[in-house]
C-alpha cells in the first residue's frame, strides 16, 4: 500500500474501527498465496513509554492500515542512528528522537525530509500549522512530545525533611544516600549551575564559557562517590524503588508511571526542570518513506496525541491535543497535574536549549570523558 493510499485512509478514519473490526471481515482465501504482510520499525524508548506508543499509536495504526510494527531500543543520541546508517541495510523506518538530536541528525542528511502537508488538520478543520506549537514543524522532523528531565526521590529515604529543589539534590548532609545520574553529558551541567543560585536564563550563556564548565564540574565533583550512573530510562525509578539511590534524576513520565501504576514511593521535584521535545523523524535510506510518513501523519492526528497524553505524562504539542487531556485511561487519575507544563510546575524550569546542544556535541562528549577519567572515577 503507497503512501498517498495510506493518507487517504488517515483522513477519513477519524474514528477508528472497533476493536473486533478485523474479525468481521471475510475469511481471505487460504488457497490463494497471501502477500507477505507491511510491517513497518520503529526505534523507540522502550519500558512504559513505548507501552503507552504502542495503546495510542502503534495498534490502532495496524488496526487502521494492516501495517504491523516492530520497535527496536533506542536510548537517544546520533551515534546508534549513525552506527545503523553505516551497518548497510536501512531497517529503521521511524525513530523517536529528542528534538536537539533529530536537529543535529537533519543538519548532517542523516534523515529523510518530511512533506508539511502530510500532517492533518484539527476535527474542526483548523491546519496543522497553526495548531502545532511554534517550531514544531520541521523540514525533516516533526516535534510531537513535550517531557521534562526531573529530579525525584523516594519518600521512605526522608522520613522527616524532604528535599525540595536542586540544592538539595547536591546536599549529601542533608539529605544522605546515592544520587543516580544518566551516564551521559545531558541535563549534568544546568543542574550543577542552577544548585549554585545561577538563574535559568543565564545557565547556557555561562555554560558557553570555560568558567561555567568549570564550575560545573566543581560541583559534580562534590557528589562524584555518590553518583550511580543510569543508561536506560527505565533505570531510575528501579533504582529508587529498590532504595539502591534516595534521589535520582529521570523522565517525569516513567516517575508518573512508577508511582500512580505501581504504587511506588517516589515523589519528583519539579524545581529545575529541564524541559525537553521529542520528534519523529524518518531515517536517510529506508525503503519505507510513504508508510513511514503515513504513520507520522497518523501519530501526530489530534486525536491520538490526546490518546497518548491520557496514558502518560507527557505533553502534545498541539494545542487541539492539549485540550483533550483528562483522565487517566486506566485508572481515572487527572493528568494535567503530572503534566510538564502544569501551573506552577515551570515557575523554575529551564527551557533545554537544543540549539546550543546541536553546537556542542564533541564539547560535551570530550568534557564527560575527561571529567570521567579524572580520579579513577570511570564508571
């Protein structure tokens, strides 16, 4: 099936068939030689994110197309996409990326463009362009997710006091324990400066600068025996919840996820939240781009945004979308109060800036190894 057949059948299945829909078609001919069926890959995050993907978008897509979808893990980065680019075969159809990573990988060709108009418009007929938050619509990537990069703890560690803000994550006195960080040079450097008192809107001016690096790896320094170092997003409220770290920082959707499905103590700090976009995008060479592109214009309908937003605190970057939040699918829990961008929950966020991160790549890389090594401290 092509991809302007796909679109089509997006656009006027708004409403999606029952869930029985496939059982009251006619028996296909078992004589008949069958065609091998679509299936289309996406790399993804994999634990309850790719769980609450595959609820709003994934089955209801092969239910709408019959194209089925595989995921492979996918914990971030360019350099998987570029490892796989130069395996040979592309496999990869579509890849949840973060939006300074899909903006570093479509300045350097490694992904697919993306047609503007592929995207669908609201149920009232408003455009894609005009309902999509600013910036969202890229010429090969599509931002479709708002999550923030949080701290949180467990209850049970702090009986008594409990910490409140970044400080207190850098305040081994206080508030005793291991702090699991991800082993990556991401969300590290704001942190370190915005436990320091330097207001958000200053931390990547001064990070830009030796001095700021400096000072970041000073305080990083002050908890470096205390850190364990996580790598995939599932890990931090594993580690939480088996009391291996008192604090840890992490995605607040698996938080929300460990704590209101699996009755798990953790409470997040919102203070110094780094808020962060995730965005589809296509890889350079797969032999899949109509279906890929139809599954993003499937994705990024109003309708299944919402679908995703009730299952998981994430935010959609359509306004159409946002409107649609409410109960959690499962358990009836309100979902604006989990929500990155919830009142009161930005008053000390930091907006991630990803054009700086797009600039400084190899900086960073180069900073995190050094600092890594320094004091026998590898990981």
């Amino acid at each position: 099936m092509k991809g302007p057949d796909l679109l089509v059948i997006l656009l006027f299945s708004c409403v999606l068939p029952p869930q029985g829909w496939a059982a009251e078609q006619p028996a296909p001919d078992t004589e008949a030689e069958q065609p091998e069926p679509e299936v289309l890959t996406v790399a993804t995050w994999g634990g309850a994110y790719e769980d609450s993907q595959r609820r709003a978008y994934f089955e209801p897509f092969t239910r709408a197309t019959g194209i089925a979808i595989e995921t492979v893990p996918y914990d971030g980065g360019i350099r998987p996409l570029k490892r796989h680019l130069a395996g040979g075969e592309v496999t990869w159809d579509v890849i949840d990326m973060i939006e300074s990573d899909a903006d570093v990988a479509c300045a350097q060709e490694l992904l697919e463009p993306i047609e503007p108009d592929i995207l669908l418009p609201t149920p009232d007929g408003t455009s894609a362009q005009e309902d999509f938050m600013k910036g969202a619509i890229q010429p090969c990537f599509i931002t479709h997710l708002v999550f923030s990069t949080v701290i949180a703890y467990n209850d049970e560690a702090f009986p008594g006091e409990k910490p409140d803000s970044v400080e207190d994550f850098f305040d081994l006195e206080t508030f005793p324990g291991k702090r699991a960080l991800r082993l990556s040079p991401t969300g590290l450097f704001e942190w370190a400066l915005l436990s320091l008192s330097v207001p958000p809107e200053q931390v990547y001016d001064l990070l830009s600068t030796p001095r700021g690096m400096e000072l970041a790896s000073e305080r990083l320094d002050s908890i470096r025996d205390s850190i364990i170092w996580w790598q995939n997003g599932e890990e931090p409220a594993l580690l939480l919840a088996s009391g291996q770290a008192t604090m840890a920082t992490g995605y607040n959707g698996r938080f929300f996820h460990a704590r209101v499905m699996n009755d798990v103590p953790i409470s997040v700090i919102w203070d110094g939240q780094l808020i962060g976009f995730n965005s589809w995008a296509i890889p350079r060479g797969t032999a899949q781009t109509e279906q890929a592109q139809a599954f993003i214009a499937f994705a990024t309908r109003t309708d299944r945004m919402a679908a995703h937003a009730n299952l998981i605190s994430y935010g959609p970057t359509r306004d159409s979308a946002r409107k649609r939040i409410g109960l959690h699918t499962d358990n009836r829990v309100a979902m604006q109060p989990h929500m990155p961008t919830a009142p009161g929950h930005m008053d000390h966020a930091l907006m991630r800036d990803h054009r700086w991160y797009s600039k400084t790549v190899d900086l960073r890389e180069r900073w995190f190894k050094a600092w890594l090594s320094e004091k026998d401290a590898t990981p």
